[in-house]
C-alpha cells in the first residue's frame, strides 16, 4: 500500500524541487527496522536538504528529515519489537539515508533510542535535533563548570537557543538570550531570559582580543565574529559550547582567550553521539526541560508545509520548534 512521503527531486539542470508523492514500502532504503512515522520536526540542516542540498544529500529522489518519533511497525533486531516507541536524531539520517518526511522510515536499529519516559512522539519531536542539541551543549558546560555571571544563548529564538534558554533558566541560570528578532523577546522572557542582547551589539568583530569578563557559560548556535566576540567576553575559566554556524562557519578569533583567561571552547555534535550518551541526554530532557516552556515554542506543520518552512529556517525565520505531523 501506498504511503506519502515528501520526495525532493532533482532535473538535468541540477534544480531541486520538493513535492509529497505516494510511494510503497519497497522503496524504502535497506535497515532492520521500518517505523510508522508520527511526527518529523525542521532543523536548520532540513533547511539545506529541502533545498540544494548543501553537499549533505547523496542521491535524488530523497526524503529529507533529520529527525522523527514513531512507532516500530517491523523490526528484525531483538532491541525492537513491532509497538515499540522510537525516537531518531542524527547518523545522517535525512542526509545520506532517507529520512522522517514520511510516514514511513526505514532504519538501522543501532539508529534508534526508545521514546524516553515522560515524554509522547510529538514532544520528543518538539524537541528533536535542536532540542537534543542544546542539552548536549548544556551538559558539556556543567562538567567544564558553569561560572556565576549569567549564561549566554546565541540564536536565542531560533530552535538550539530556544530549548537551551529554557532548560538553562530551568535549572536556575541567569540566562541571556542574543537575538536579532527584537520582537521576540517577549517570547524568550517567557522561556526564561531575563536579559536580551541585540544581535547587532555582538556581532561585530572588535580589534580588542579581550572585553569585560560577563558571561558564566555559552551556548553558542550562531558562529562566525559574534562567537570570536563572545569568547573575548567570557569570565576567567568558562566555557562555550560551540553547536552551530547560523551566522557563519568562520572563525575570526584570536587564541589571547584561551591563554589569558583559560576559556574553553567546547565542540557540540549531535549526529555521531554514542547509544549511552544519548539516553543521557534524553534523559535530561525529560527531567529539566519544562514542558509547558516547551509547548511554548511549538509550531504545528505538515508535509505539505515544508517546502516553505525550509526556506524560512535557512533565513532565520523560524521561531522555537516547528513539529511535523507526517500523517
Ligand atoms: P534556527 O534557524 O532555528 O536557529 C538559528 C538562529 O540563529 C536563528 O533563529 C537566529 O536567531 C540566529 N541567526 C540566524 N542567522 C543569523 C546570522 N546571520 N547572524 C546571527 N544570528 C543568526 O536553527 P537551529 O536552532 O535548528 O540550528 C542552529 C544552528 O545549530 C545551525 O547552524 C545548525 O546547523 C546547528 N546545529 C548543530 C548541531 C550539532 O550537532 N552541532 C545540531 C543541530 C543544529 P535570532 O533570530 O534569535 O537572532
């Protein structure tokens, strides 16, 4: 039987063009699990996959999705029985292999983790990739140490910095949300910021290596000169947990950070994280993310929906957390 799966194709000219199709099981890549999708979520990567592809898409036709909870519908691996919850981030899903834009999806069992405790396939997807990105980032700064001044989030309304906002102001951080949407900071005030830095007061390289030391921590989501900027303005010893390049991929830095005041620059991947460190993190989740915060910062969609969405998440036009209902 046919299913709708969101098929991104490409022509002899190179152009892409995304459109929900009917497609059967057969299609589906190879994996020992095939999953009745529930919901999918649009991360700042589906952005890159739903259009052009951004070197990350291997072959077309391709169903984007980095991300998605459902429920296991056949399964040969003894981890999962058919009725199982599973929730999927990262492995290049959505990249390399077709992803949740669809209501079904076919995967390696070492891909999944069971839906964690506390939270249903739509949460989890509230969530997702971000989400579960920025408890990473939130937990790397702990075991480095998280100083007394307030803790910076950068992209603060964008979907790293939402959750990271939340769960940072949830466990009792100052919290200061940068942001270049001040519309928004009503929203982030809500989440737990209780400062707002204007994108435009910290995005600007600055000759001075070092600055006043204001920040106890930082989860950084953007990048590029507002991260060399940050790093000259962290307190003696603190960390920044660097997670994404929304506002570049470059680095215009100088090392006098590292070496006068002892600050940590911490890498964050999502993608690659290994089985134990992601229940961690799920676990996390469930225990600090509140969850009224979270429905706070949903937006519901549909595969039809996503086109466009993906267009508006590569220009920094997505607020907090867009969920996908696949079905
Ligand atoms: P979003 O688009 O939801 O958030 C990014 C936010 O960054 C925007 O909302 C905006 O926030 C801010 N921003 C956008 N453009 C610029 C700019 N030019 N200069 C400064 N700020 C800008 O994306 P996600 O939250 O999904 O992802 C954020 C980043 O994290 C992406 O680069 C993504 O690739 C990366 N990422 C990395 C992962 C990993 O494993 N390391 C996993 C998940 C994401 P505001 O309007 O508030 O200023």
């Amino acid at each position: 039987m046919g299913f709708n799966a969101l098929l991104v194709r490409k022509d002899d000219e190179g152009k892409t063009s995304a459109a929900v199709e009917q497609i059967t099981e057969d299609q589906l890549p190879d994996g020992d699990v095939t999953v009745a999708v529930e919901y999918s979520t649009v991360n700042y990567k589906d952005g890159l996959c739903l259009g052009p592809g951004g070197g990350l898409v291997r072959n077309y036709p391709h169903v984007p999705g980095i991300d998605f909870a459902g429920t296991v519908e056949a399964s040969n691996d003894d981890r999962y029985a058919p009725g199982d919850k599973v929730v999927l981030t990262g492995w290049r899903v959505g990249e390399a292999h077709w992803g949740g834009y669809a209501q079904k999806a076919r995967v390696k069992a070492d891909w999944l983790v069971p839906l964690p405790e506390g939270l249903d396939t739509r949460l989890a997807m509230a969530v997702g990739t971000a989400g579960f990105t920025a408890m990473l980032a939130v937990m790397a700064l702990e075991y480095h140490g998280i100083k007394g001044g307030p803790v910076l989030v950068t992209g603060a309304a964008g979907g790293v910095g939402s959750v990271a906002v939340a769960i940072l102001s949830a466990l009792g951080h100052e919290v200061a949300g940068v942001t270049g949407r001040p519309e928004t900071a009503d929203y982030l005030k809500s989440l737990g910021a209780s400062q707002i830095v204007a994108r435009e007061d910290i995005n600007e390289t600055t000759k001075r290596p070092l600055e006043g030391e204001t920040w106890g921590g930082c989860v950084d989501a953007v990048g590029g000169p507002m991260l060399a900027r940050v790093l000259g303005q962290m307190e003696y010893g603190a960390s920044v947990a660097a997670v994404g390049l929304a506002g570049g991929a470059g680095l215009p830095a100088t090392v006098i950070p590292f070496l006068l005041r002892g600050v940590n620059l911490l890498g964050i991947d999502s993608v690659m994280q290994p089985y134990e460190n992601r229940l961690r993190a799920w676990e996390r989740i469930s225990q600090d993310l509140p969850m009224d915060k979270l429905e706070a910062m949903v937006q519901p969609a549909t595969l039809t929906d996503l086109p466009k969405l993906g267009a508006d998440i590569l220009k920094g036009q997505v607020k907090g957390r867009v969920v996908v209902d696949v079905n």
